[in-house]
C-alpha cells in the first residue's frame, strides 16, 4: 500500500491564540519521526511549548524557519506516513485544540477534524464519518490519552532533558544546552542551571545576535573564534562585538531581544504581538477618562514597601467604592462588582508586556504582597507562568514611575473598568498653615472606562487611595 501524504496544519496552543512562532524545529525535511515525538518549539503570548507529531513517517515539507509566524489553523508540516510504525488509533484524543473552520485548506485538501493534534488535512481521501469529541482545551505538550491528563513534562532532545521554556531561556542567553550540568530529578536541565551557566560561561554558546541567515531564511551559527592565539590580521572597520556578560559575569543585554538598528520593518511575534492586538481592542472598546492627582507620603514613618502601600490602598479604594472594582459588557450592557480584588500587576520585560493577577489582595498583608509579587516576576521572567495566572483580574496596576513619568493615561483593558498608574516620586514644595514645607509625593492617574461608572465614583475612589496612602503606615 502507497504511503498517505498527511498535512498538520497549526492547532490552537491555548485560548484561542490567533498565532504562534517557530522557536526551533527537532527535526528537518527529510527526517522520520515518531507518533509524538516533539517536532517544533512554539512560542505564543502566553508560553514556550513543543508541538509533538500526530503520526509517524517522513518529515517531507515544514512551515518555516525559526522567527516565522504561523497562523492557527495554517500548514505547519507535512508528513508522508509510514503504516510500519506505530500511529494512533482513529478517535483517541490528544487533548489539542482543533482549528477546524477558522481558516480555509491549501490546495484544494480535504480537511479533516482530526483528534491527532490539530487538523489535518487528507489529500484525496473522504473524512471520516463520526460524532467529535468535545474539546478538552488543554495546551499542546498536554499528551491526553481519553480524558486523563498528564501535564508537559521535560523531553529529550538531542540527548538533553529540559522544559521548552528552559531551552527558550538558554537560547536567549547564548548558553549551548547541550553543555548545562543538570541539576533536576532524572538528569533535567533547570532554569537555573541555565542562568547559572550564564553567568559563570562555564556552557557558552552563540548568542542571539551572533547568528547569520542561510539559504531558506533558516538561521545558522556564526563561526566560533579559535580558541589559540590568532594570527596578525589587516585592521577591521567592523566595530567588535559586544559581550553578552558584564564584567561581574551576569548575563546582560544592550537591547531587547531581536532588535536591531536596520531601519526595516520588524514583525512582531509573541508577547509583543499579542499586546498589539490588546491594546487596538481596547482602544476600540472602552470610553477612557482619566484622573490625576498626589499622594502626599510627608507622614509615612521609615521605610515602607511602596508597592505594598499601593496594593493596600488599591484595595481600601475598592471597599469604598466597588464600582471601580468590576468587570463591564459592553455588549449587553452589563457590569459584575466583585466582593474580592484581584489585581493585575503590569510587568515590563524585554519580550513585552505581561500583566500577571496578584490574587486575593484584599487578603494579604504586605509581606503576602511582595512575596506575590516577586513569586509572579519570576514566572515571568522565566516564562512559566500559567495562562489562567495572566487573566481574571478585576483592576489594574502600572508602577511606571519607578522608570520615570509623573503622570499618564494608562489603557483600560475589558473587561476591567479601572487602571491606575503611580508616577515618579518627587519632592515638593507644599503650602501649609503658617508657611511652606517640602513634602515626598507620588503622582497617581486614574483611568476608568465611562460608560462604567460616574465621574463622581472615580474621584471618591481617587479620594480614597490618596487617603489610605497619606496614613503614617
């Protein structure tokens, strides 16, 4: 029997993730894989996940190079199966989201909602009849066998074990993986034996910008020095490279990742685009006013936690008027007033903006908050935060002043109501009764959607923060 040509077009990685890019493929045209063995790297808003192959066979075309954006539901690769080894049976879930009928078949394929990880598309053959499962939502890298899941586990690629988002963090500190002394359970490569062979070069690689453009677009690694002394060459015009670590030996970056001074236009992937799409959404759909006022600190005694100062007057604000503290439909015209607040925390990264939710912050105290905090940075920043982490909240916080900025009109994201925003601290010259002081202040903007709530509700809500933050602790 000929072998079957099988077409896997990009499954939804998770919440109805429009794309994804192609952090590193495991295999190239050519190869044979196996029924679930990883094929590619993934990158969306949310997470680093590897694909794994719905069949086993031939690896006969791929989508792209790494960096391409691949629409959900566009090819991804394209298999030429092998009956001999092992496929899954018809019907046997994978947990993968489908992307049948968001986008339409190339050349002219059949398409057929298949449970092998996505849709795939059966040139030349009728789809079979049945009912379809309902879809389990679950993440790809999520194997399902029936309706029992097992979550990602690490997988060896090239002989090294190690999470998707720990190679994504390898390669963007130029550490060759392959190389990492491994410190987790069974021979796991960890996040911090990446950063820690980072920082002391002990498992250098190529970095990031150190790599040249093949024939296909594929990237390729730059030549390596010799490692001896080199030999008397014409002096260069080129300026030096410069080095990915400080002179302390800790990783560092002179500009974001994949940025570069060329003056051509740049295709924005992950995190960044997704936040692109974010913001136009909200700029479509929310009717801003902003607010702005200080918050005078001249009492505070010693040193106190400002982040934790802000949570906790976030929340006294909240209890005092509940209107801020909602969710609005503007579609039906609806509004949800929540009895807890759960705040979304803006963090800047190199990658993008990630907004993760500070739960139940009405609960925490302040060492409950900065080790929230810094629990949801570290996520972040290593790119394990879960998806259900970078939703729900009910109310906005962006601490851009600790860059610079006094006051600003920060974006209302639906179906919140309210941001606010804390400026730069300064000291002002203040009238008093009987003269004039210099008092701390902290500039705060509030920016509520309208159609929500009153332009009365948003000041006493102000008047409420600015109180709660003028108490001595």
């Amino acid at each position: 029997m000929a072998n079957t040509k099988k077409t896997f077009l990009l499954p939804d990685l998770g919440e109805g993730l429009p794309d994804a890019t192609i952090v590193e493929w495991y295999v190239k045209e050519g190869d044979t894989i196996r029924l679930d063995d990883n094929l590619v790297s993934m990158e969306t808003a949310k997470a680093v996940v590897d694909v794994p192959s719905p069949v086993s066979g031939k690896v006969v075309r791929l989508a792209g190079a790494a960096g391409d954006v691949i629409v959900t539901g566009k090819m991804l690769a394209e298999f030429e199966i092998d009956p001999s080894m092992p496929q899954r049976a018809e019907g046997q879930d994978t947990g993968h989201h489908h992307g049948a009928g968001s986008h339409a078949p190339e050349d002219g394929d059949k398409v057929v909602a298949s449970d092998e990880g996505g849709v795939i598309s059966d040139a030349g053959e009728e789809a079979p009849k049945g009912e379809a499962r309902a879809d389990s939502g679950t993440v790809v890298g999520a194997m399902q066998s029936s309706d029992a899941v097992r979550s990602e586990q690490a997988v060896a690629v090239g002989g090294v074990k190690a999470m998707p988002a720990v190679r994504a963090m390898a390669r963007k500190l130029g550490v060759d993986i392959a190389r990492v002394r491994a410190s987790g359970a069974d021979g796991v490569v960890t996040m911090d034996d990446v950063k820690r062979a980072a920082a002391d070069g002990s498992a250098s690689g190529i970095a990031p910008s150190a790599r040249v453009k093949g024939t296909g677009g594929a990237e390729l690694p730059a030549s390596r020095p010799h490692p001896g002394p080199a030999p008397q060459a014409a002096p260069s015009t080129t300026a030096p490279a410069r080095s990915t670590l400080s002179q302390g030996g800790k990783p560092m970056r002179t500009q974001p990742p994949g940025v570069s001074a060329s003056g051509q236009p740049e295709q924005l992937k992950g995190v960044r685009r997704n936040m692109a799409r974010v913001m136009a959404d909200a700029h479509a759909k929310v009717v801003p006013t902003t607010l702005c006022d200080d918050a005078d600190l001249h009492a505070w005694l010693g040193k106190q936690d400002i982040t934790a100062r802000l949570v906790r007057a976030i929340v006294a604000a909240c209890k005092t008027v509940p209107a801020l503290n909602a969710w609005f439909d503007g579609e039906t015209l609806t509004r949800t007033l929540h009895p807890h607040v759960d705040i979304g925390i803006a963090v800047d990264t190199e990658d993008g903006l990630f907004v993760p939710a500070l739960r139940n912050a009405d609960m925490l105290d302040g060492t409950g908050v900065r080790g929230a905090i810094q629990r949801l940075r570290a996520q972040v920043e290593d790119r394990t935060i879960p998806a259900a982490e970078l939703s729900g909240y009910t109310i906005s916080l962006s601490n851009f002043g600790m860059f610079a900025g006094r006051y600003a009109t920060p974006v209302v994201v639906p179906p919140c109501v309210a941001i606010v925003g804390a400026g730069k601290l300064s000291h002002d010259v203040v009238a008093v009764m009987g003269g004039i002081e210099v008092h701390r202040r902290m500039p705060i903007s509030l920016t509520f959607d309208h159609r929500a709530c009153t332009g009365g509700e948003a000041a006493r809500f102000l008047k409420a923060l600015l109180d709660d933050m003028a108490l001595p602790q």
